[in-house]
C-alpha cells in the first residue's frame, strides 16, 4: 500500500460521514413531524457502511444504502391537531433526538479524524519531497 492510498481511504470515508451527517440532520429536522397515517409518517434513518477490501489499491468504506428504522411511531390522542386520523389520534416521528445528536457528534469527530490523517499524509509527502531538494 502506497502513501497515496491514504487519500482515497481518507476520502472515502469522509464522504461516507458526509452522508451520515447529512441523514442526522434530516432526522433531527422531522423530529417533531406528526401525521394521522402511521404509514406516512417520517421515520428515522441511518446509513449503512461497509468496508472495502477488494484489494489495497481499492481499501475505503462507502455507504451500501439508507435504511429505515423499524421502532414504531408514537401513538399521541390529539383530536383537536387538523392531522389526526378519525380515531382522534396523531403519530409522531420515531426520531430519537439524543441518538441523533450522539450520531452527529460521532460522525464529526470521525470526520476530523479523517482530516489529520489527510493532512498527516500530506505534510509527510512534502517532507520526502524536500529531503530530495
């Protein structure tokens, strides 16, 4: 594995985290969603990474896909809220927020780690560079 292979890992897993980052953040943005329809309603999602180790030309991580969380909706009696079904009844976003911010936490901190490797890798190459000057 060469020096160079580190920018793909490193890059590879920085967009994995962009992702992740960005699903927290639609989560937490339909934390308080509610509709009358338990089949409507916003419910959590969470990427899925996996790793790569075809080769070592091709090590990294990506996202295999989005999936849904499956801890159903909150089940509110709300008759006055316009969304309520006839029963009288709402369902709230099975958003957990303190997992969310806990995720956004972690996936920020495993992006800056990504960032010091980057830079690591990079100020290495320039000190072989000027070993040769």
């Amino acid at each position: 594995m060469s020096l160079f292979s580190v920018f793909d890992i490193a890059g590879s897993a920085l967009s994995a985290q962009t992702i992740r980052l960005n699903t927290t953040a639609s989560n937490l943005a339909n934390s308080e969603s509610v509709d009358g329809d338990v089949n409507k309603v916003y419910r959590a999602r969470h990427p899925v990474f996996q790793t790569m180790l075809d080769s070592p030309e091709a090590a990294g991580v990506r996202v295999r896909g989005i999936v849904e969380s499956t801890t159903p909706p909150v089940q509110r009696y709300e008759p006055n809220n316009p969304l309520a079904n006839k029963d009288g009844y709402v369902y709230m976003s099975n958003v957990n927020p303190i997992e969310e911010m806990t995720n956004m936490l972690s996936a920020n901190r495993s992006f800056a780690t990504n960032v010091d490797a980057l830079n690591t890798a990079r100020d290495l190459l320039l000190k072989t560079i000027a070993m040769g000057h």
